[in-house]
C-alpha cells in the first residue's frame, strides 16, 4: 500500500493551488483595469498586477525552500471566481454599476487568496518552514492591505452614484 499522505503533501498541494491562482490572478487583472470606468479602479487594479508579479517571485521562492519545482495545479474555485467577473464585464458593459461589479468580483478573489495563505501560513509555521512563514506573509499582508483598499473603492464609486443620482 502507498504511503498515507503527510502534511507536507497537503502543503505542497496547496501552494501549487495558490500558485496557479496567482497566475490566473496575473493576467486578469489588466483587463479588469480596462474595463474599470473609475481612475481610480483602474489604478488600484494595475498596482495590484504589479504586486502580484512580485507574489510569484515570492512562491517560486518557497518551492525552493522545500526543494520542489514551482508548478501550478488546476484550481477551479479561482477559475469560477474569475470567469464570473468576466461575465459582470460583459452583462454590465455601459452601466453605471460595472465598477461596483467588478470591485466585488475582486473582493472575492482576495479573499480566496487570503484563506490559502492564512491556511499555508499556519502549515508551514507547524512543519517548521520559517523562511516560507516569512514570504507567505508577505503576499498575507499585501492581499489584505488589497482588500481594505477595495471596500474604501466601493464606498468611493458609490457615493460618487448617489451625486450623480441626485
Ligand atoms: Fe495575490
Ligand atoms: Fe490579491
């Protein structure tokens, strides 16, 4: 009979998982920056694709410390968080909500994000992986900072309705 799996399996999986996600993250966030109407958005949106190239780097620096090569597994609750801000995209095109659509399809993903590394964070702080603790918090810290940046977005663009509105 095969070895039971380990921890260290269940971590090795996951950081494939949050790899494929942040690539997939990667090239969405250009087009979620063109289709933003507000500055703004479009700003924060672009910034954050800056970040995420660095979140890469990051990752591919804990496959090395656990001596792995940097590989991505197919992680499909990303895909349907991603395919369905493409949708919100493409059914709300011209419409005064499509940056309120699009700042939460982005709020979903930071906080896919957020639960992998809180989860890696805490496997690798239990197999004694300092230095990937290090860099895991590292992405932690900037999807969060990330998603207090969306909410104070959202209340941006929806005051700026409620002017129009009135
Ligand atoms: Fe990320
Ligand atoms: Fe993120």
């Amino acid at each position: 009979m095969a070895n039971p799996k380990t921890l260290e399996d269940l971590f090795l999986d996951t950081l494939k998982d949050i790899y494929f996600a942040e690539k997939q993250i990667l090239k969405a966030l250009p087009k979620m920056a063109r289709a933003a109407q507000s500055e703004e958005g479009k700003a924060g949106f672009l910034q954050h694709r800056d970040e995420t190239e660095a979140q890469v780097e990051r990752l591919e620096q804990v496959f090395e410390i656990i001596k792995k090569p940097a590989r991505g597994k197919t992680c499909e609750a990303i895909q349907g968080i991603l395919a369905e801000g493409e949708e919100i995209i493409e059914e709300f095109k011209n419409s005064s909500a499509l940056d309120a659509g699009l700042i939460s399809s982005a709020q979903a993903v930071e906080h896919y994000e957020i639960a992998r590394y809180g989860t890696l964070i805490a496997w690798a702080k239990q197999l004694g992986l300092n230095d990937a603790v290090a860099l895991l918090q590292d992405n932690l810290k900037e999807e969060k900072a990330t998603d207090q940046k969306l909410t104070k977005l959202a209340e941006t663009v929806a005051n700026a309705k409620g002017k129009k509105a009135a």
